[in-house]
C-alpha cells in the first residue's frame, strides 16, 4: 500500500460540506479581507487556547515578528532561539534588527536545554523564543520563572503545538504565543495563516494595528503608526472556523495513532519519541531515531511509505548563518539528533493497518 506522509484529502473528504458552505458564503457575500468569519475564528481559537485575545495574522512568522515587534525587540537586543527548529523564528528576529542566540536541545524531548539557556543569558539578553516542538511543549514552568527572574519577554513558538499543554494548562503557559496554521498543521488552512495569542490586552491591541498598516479598527485611511499588511484572509479564516470545531477529536486521534506507534516499536531498534510525564503531547509529528537514518528513509520510500525529516539542518548549520561562525561543537545534542531523526506518517485518519504496515517495514530493516 501507497502511504503518504500527510492525507489532507481524506481530512478534506470527512468534512467537506462544512468546508464547502464556509467558503461559498465568502465568495456569495464577496467578503475576502476582513469581516465576521475573522473576528469569529479570533474569538473561538482565543476560547480554544484559555486565553484572552487572539489577533490572526497571514502566517506563524508574521506571527513571531509581530510579536517580537509589539514586545519592542530591536536592535542591539538578543533573543535566545533553540538551534533545533526552523528557521522562522531567527528570520523573525533578524528582521527586527535584533541579534538571536542559539542554545543547544535536551536529548528526550527535542526541545531547548533549560540547563544551556541559563548560560546563554547576557546583558544583552531581552526575550527568549521557547519552541514546542513537534507537539511538546518546552520546559515553561522553568523557563518563566527564569524570565521572570531575569526580566526577559517570553514568546512561545507553538507552531507545531496546537492544543498542547503543560502541567494540565492548555498553551499559552506565558503570556503569549504564536501558532501557524500552514495547511499540514494540526489545525491548518488551505494556504498561509497564522494567530498571536496572548493575555495581555495592550499587546493584542498593538499587533492588531500593526498587522494593518498600522490602522485602527474602523479607521481605513487613518495610519497611527507605520504597520504592514500581515492579515489573516477571511476564506483561511471560515476554512479555520470549521476545523477548530474537530480539532479537540483529531488530537485525540493523533495521540491514539502515536499510542499505537509505541506499542509496536516496543521490540524495534528505533528510538520513539519521549512524552514528558507533566506535558500532553500533541503529535504533530511522530520522530523516530536511528541510527542509519538515510539507509531506513530510503527502504521505507522502496515501500511506498513517505516520510520527512524535521530538520535535516538545524539553524547553526543553515547556509544563510553560515557568516555568523557557528561551531558545532558549541550543539553536540543537536548535531546527533539531526543525523538520526525520522518523521513518520501522522495525522488523525491514518488507521491501524497502516501503522502496523509501516512498523512492519520500519523492523525489516536492519542497521
């Protein structure tokens, strides 16, 4: 059987007439910047995540960017980043002027080294970028106590980490964080979108402006301060309204399908991915390791199963970085995870017969 990495099809086809009337009523109103299907996603998903605010924005970096700009991040200031990760979060930071530091990842969950990030603090030091990573969340109760003691801006990266949550709290654990909605996520449009979510009222306020060319709501000529055009567009938002309604099901489903992974590779000679015990893991992605990463990718596409690496460079290892002289020795734990991480098959639809085909193939190789 042919699997394919992510079925957005069959997502699709369990849900297509909500998704059909919710894009025919932007298009029978001819309402496609703005408008109520905006300012509905904005309130669900705020409810969603148990916070106060939501602000949508056209996608997760516009996210991380204007986050960073509303928290007043600019030059001469550092942002501690994980060296794990994609690299939105560094072009967020770049573009503001601001200089990001880089700490190595804790070996079981991926995420930053709460350990490294004490070391990586300086003077300079203004704000640290948590990245929850493949649907786990960071350290926060560490990580905000720390910040907290340093006075530093604590902005959640939870891109990959929708409805995830730390000590029994649904993010955001801090004040704010971003999320994308790029189409393979657990909750994703049909092309760009992205959210701020936060408690802080007078940062929403600020994003709000910003992600508008710096317009006041009802205001369309009227400029306050120099914004940019970052807005969420209102068919990504009607597409969202109706998947937010099934995303607390499909998780679910996500960590069953996970469950399932676990059980079967009980006896493999692959390493499964580490649920922290105070955290509920979401799934983005299911990672596995071994230690002949390329050999056991290339067996599993002779089987027709796709697979992905997440991510085969780490941020100090990006040809774009590579004048900021970043030595590897500097990230030993990112340099080992990087060459053995394998991203299986997952999303809520995939079904038991085809986890225990892909186990089935994943154990017939041999390192």
């Amino acid at each position: 059987m042919r699997i394919q990495f992510v079925d957005l099809k069959a997502q699709y086809d369990s849900i297509k007439e909500d998704i059909d009337s919710a894009i025919q009523w932007c298009l029978d109103n001819t309402r496609f910047i703005g408008g109520k299907p905006i300012t509905d996603f904005e309130e669900a998903f705020a409810k969603f995540c148990n916070a106060k605010h939501c602000v949508g924005i056209s996608s997760g970096t516009s996210a991380l960017y204007l986050a960073l700009k509303a928290h007043g991040i600019g030059p001469g200031d550092e942002v501690i980043v994980p060296t794990h990760t994609f690299v939105a979060a560094t072009e967020a930071v770049s573009s503001l002027g601001a200089t990001f530091v880089l700490v190595d990842a804790d070996e079981k969950t991926y995420n930053l080294d709460v350990e490294k990030l004490k070391q990586a603090i300086t003077p300079k030091t203004k704000a640290i970028i948590p990245v929850h990573l493949y649907g786990q969340p960071a350290d926060m109760q560490q990580i905000t106590e720390l910040a907290e003691e340093k006075s530093l801006v604590v902005i959640e990266d939870a891109c990959q980490a929708h409805g995830a949550e730390y000590k029994g709290k649904r993010l955001p654990y801090a004040e704010t964080a971003c999320y994308s909605f790029y189409p393979g996520k657990n909750l994703g449009a049909y092309g760009d979108a992205g959210a701020v979510v936060t408690n802080n009222e007078e940062i929403a306020n600020k994003i709000t402006m910003q992600k508008d060319h710096g317009r006041e709501p009802g205001h369309k000529y009227d400029s306050s301060v120099e914004g940019f055009g970052h807005r969420l567009d209102t068919i990504q938002a009607a597409i969202l309204n109706v998947k937010l309604k099934y995303l607390e099901k499909w998780i679910e489903m996500r960590r069953k399908n996970a469950e399932l992974y676990n059980k079967m590779f009980s006896d493999a000679d692959v390493i499964t991915p580490y649920e922290a015990d105070d955290r509920k893991h979401v799934y983005h992605l299911y990672v596995i390791r071994s230690k002949d990463r390329d050999g056991l990718q290339k067996h599993l596409k002779e089987n027709e199963i796709d697979t992905l690496v997440h991510y085969p460079l780490a941020i100090h290892q990006q040809p774009s970085y590579k004048d900021k002289g970043f030595k590897a020795s500097d990230f030993p734990v990112t340099e080992k995870i990087v060459s053995e991480i394998l991203s299986l098959p997952m999303y809520a639809e995939l079904t038991e017969e085809q986890i225990s085909f892909i186990v089935e193939k994943v154990k017939e190789f041999k390192v």
